[in-house]
C-alpha cells in the first residue's frame, strides 16, 4: 500500500490546523487550505474499498492495518501534537464532506473542543487493537530510537529555551538506543539518515549528523563506551541554534552581518548549555558543540585561540555535519545530490576538512551513498541501497523507476552489472524521498 495518500493527509491536516492557529476563519488562504485537506482525505479512497482508518499507536501511524513506518516518523510531531489532544484514531468515509474537515482541523488545531463524530470524519471509534496491527520489528528498533532522538531534542530545546536546566540522562539513554541499531544495521541506518523535515530541520539534521557520526566513528575502530560519548556530542551538536532567531534561521537569502553574527554565536550557546547541564560526559559534548564550525586549518568560528589540534570527535562531526547539510534543501538554497556533496567534502580535504575523516566518510558511504539516485544508461532509475566496497562503480541497488518512467510501488532488486551510469538525481529532482522506501523494500531485514 502506498504511503503517499496518507502522507498528504498529514500534511494537508498539519497545514491547516496551523492556518485555523494563525488566522480567522474567514481569511482568504483558509478555504483554500481546507479545499487541499478534503481532496487529500477523498484520496485516501484510491487506496481502499470501504472506509480508512488512521490510527496513532506509541510512536507508530497506520493505515487501517498497515504500519506507515514513514510517515510515522516524518510526522512525528504532529502525531504527538494529535495525541495530546487525545485524538487515538481517524475514521474517514466517502466522500468526506467540507464541513466535516473543518470539524477534523478546528478540533486538532484545539480550536474547538468537540470531538467530531457521526460525520464523515470521526474520532477515536478505532475498530483495530493493537494485537491487529501489524509491526515490522526488524526496522521498528532503529526507527524508535530515531522517534525518541527527536523528542529528546524537543525537550532540551524547549529547556534551554525557558531558561531551565536539562540533565542529559535523556540524551544518553536515546543515543545508547542509537548506537546499538546502527552498529546492528549499518545500511538501513544510512538510508534513514536520509530523513528530512523542512519544519524542524536542526532536530532531522542533528539525529542524522549522529547516525553518520556514529557509523564513521565505528569504522574508526572507537570502543563502543566512547562512542557513546561521541553520540552525545553529534546529537547536540547544533542546539546552540535555540537562542537564534527563527527569521535568522530560515532567511531565505545572504545573511546580513548582524544576522551572521548571531548564527556564529550558536557553538558557544550550545556548548555554555550543555555545560550547565549535570551530567557525566558533558564536558566532551560541550566540546563537539563549541568546535564544530572550527576548521581543520583553523579558520571558521569561533576563532579558536588555543594551540593543539581541534578534538578528534570534532574533526568527526564537522565532516558528517557538512554532508548531512549539503544534501538537505534549505530556504536559501537546493540539495546537492549526495555524490555532490562528497565533492565538496574532496574539495575542502586539508582546509576545511580533516583529510583522514574525508576519506574515512567517503569509505563508508561509497562513491554512490545509500539512498543515491542514479539514472542509467536504458532510463530507468535505481536507488543505491548499499556500498559495493570491491567495486564502486557497482553498488547494490533498486529499481524505483523503469525505463518507460513507471514508478515501482515496491522497488525491486537490480543489478548493475553492465549498465552505465549518467546522471544523478536529488530526491526533490526524482521525486523520491529515498527514506521512504526503506520499509517497501524490507531493508536488512534478512
Ligand atoms: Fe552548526
């Protein structure tokens, strides 16, 4: 089953329980919000015969009996925003009616405290148990520890946001969850580190800069309790960036000088953060935050004026932290294809970069990172879903597209043996969010 219907559903849901937020109710973009959230909803029918339910379970979203592992993890705060206000599960039937809709946002948004029922649209009436609904267990694990990352950065941020002391015992035990998955599935863990979310950007970010982290710091041959050090550290690396300004934050074009001033700033706040933080392993988390925009030839910020080499962790995150950034797209600029983005890496080698992490990372990700879209020689379109370290050129792949441009529903295996490889997609430019298919194509799960 597809996840796209229910994808847009959320999506469409979370836009317009912001507009009802936002806005009166007879503001011109509203109807037009509302319009987008029943034709979603009226999608969903493609999918099924008969009524849809979605239904929130822990951490996880399904589609009648189907676990949506995507879209439970993209969605992961609007799930819990839709928890807290006590919604369980989302009957539709056909064809939902506007009004209908309307009751579904304004309740979810909190705007009213009725809970729709009797409509088209209703709450909490989920007909499934929880022994009915299907798990996938192999992935679970990793995708849970990724749920639990997230909220542990939502709750430091909110922490230091307020002024309040966090502990970092969260943040350990997340990242110990972490660790363990992606040590037990290194190609699963590097496909999902290709998650991204456009409204918290620096959470995605800082859980995928800790699953490179991690990953790279393996190959290193670090022992696992400093690993778990190191994790800490990648995972708060950027949570100085609180105490910037959201407008900062997404500017859309060249920062000002005032303006970039404050976003230097945020490697001291962090690390001045997780320093009053009580916990052990603080000191070395401070330490990635304060030197992670410091670079290997020491320029960047903050100008550093002691006279050793910049911490053997730093040097780590910095290298996973500029990949991660370069293949996300941003409000000032587009993603860079993930071979792209290993170029530049190349290209600040020795400046920039610590040569011996660069070529590390490039070691671990291949010439065609997992996740990399690669159009061939016949048309098709194929996903790298892992590393071929005796043959780069060869990596294992997927077939996502086929040569006469249909989409698979579920990728199957392909082979890359005799086929040329001629250009290189982003998943915006493909159409594909490479995360997505990392359930439809029961990743590692042998
Ligand atoms: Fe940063």
């Amino acid at each position: 089953m597809s996840e796209r219907m229910a994808r847009a559903v959320l999506g469409q849901l979370r836009a317009a329980a912001k507009q009802l937020t936002l806005y009166p109710l007879d503001h011109p973009a509203t109807g037009e919000v509302l319009g987008k959230l029943q034709q979603s909803g009226n999608d969903l029918s493609r999918d099924t015969v008969g009524e849809v339910v979605l239904s929130i379970l822990g951490d996880s979203l399904y589609e009648n009996r189907s676990l949506l592992a995507h879209a439970s993890l993209e969605y992961n705060k609007l799930l819990r925003d839709l928890q807290n206000r006590g919604i369980e599960s989302i009957s539709f039937e056909f064809p939902v009616s506007e009004g209908d809709v309307y009751d579904l946002a304004a309740f979810a948004s909190g705007l009213s405290g009725d809970i729709p029922a009797g409509g088209t649209i209703r709450l909490n009436e989920g007909p499934f148990t929880r022994a009915e609904l299907e798990s996938d267990e192999a992935i679970s694990g990793l995708r849970r520890s990724y749920a639990r990352s997230l909220d542990v950065l939502r709750g430091v941020a909110l922490a230091i946001d307020v002024d309040e002391g966090f502990d970092l015992t969260g943040a350990t035990w997340a990242v110990e969850q972490l660790v363990e998955h992606t040590l037990a599935q290194p190609s699963a863990s590097l496909l999902l580190s290709t998650m991204k979310s456009h409204d918290e950007y620096t959470f995605y970010h800082s859980v995928n800069v800790c699953i490179l982290s991690i990953a790279l710091a393996r190959l290193a041959g670090l022992p696992e309790d400093e690993l778990k050090l190191l994790a800490v550290g990648a995972l708060l690396h950027d949570i100085g960036k609180v105490r910037v300004q959201a407008s900062t934050l997404q500017y859309p074009g060249r920062l000002n000088p005032e303006q970039w001033a404050e976003i230097k700033l945020h490697p001291q706040e962090g690390a001045a953060a997780i320093l009053a933080a009580a916990a052990p392993g603080q000191e070395v988390a401070a330490v990635v935050a304060f030197e992670h925009h410091a670079r290997f030839d020491g320029e960047g910020y903050p100008s550093l004026v002691y006279d050793r080499e910049r911490h053997f962790f730093s040097r780590l995150v910095a290298t996973a932290d500029t990949y991660d950034a370069l293949t996300t797209r941003r409000s000032y600029r587009r993603a860079e294809t993930p071979n792209r983005a290993l170029q530049v890496l190349l290209q600040g080698s020795g400046s920039f970069y610590d040569p011996n992490m660069v070529h590390a990372f490039i070691k671990m990700v291949g010439v065609y990172p997992t996740g990399s879209l690669l159009r061939l020689g016949g048309g098709e379109l194929v996903m790298v879903t892992r590393n071929n370290e005796e043959a780069a050129e060869h990596p294992e792949v997927m077939l996502v597209r086929t040569p006469d441009g249909e989409s698979l529903e579920t990728p199957e295996p392909y082979s890359m043996i005799g086929r040329t490889i001629v250009d290189q997609l982003t998943p915006a430019g493909a159409g594909i969010d490479p995360a997505a298919l990392l359930e439809v194509s029961g990743f590692e799960s042998a």
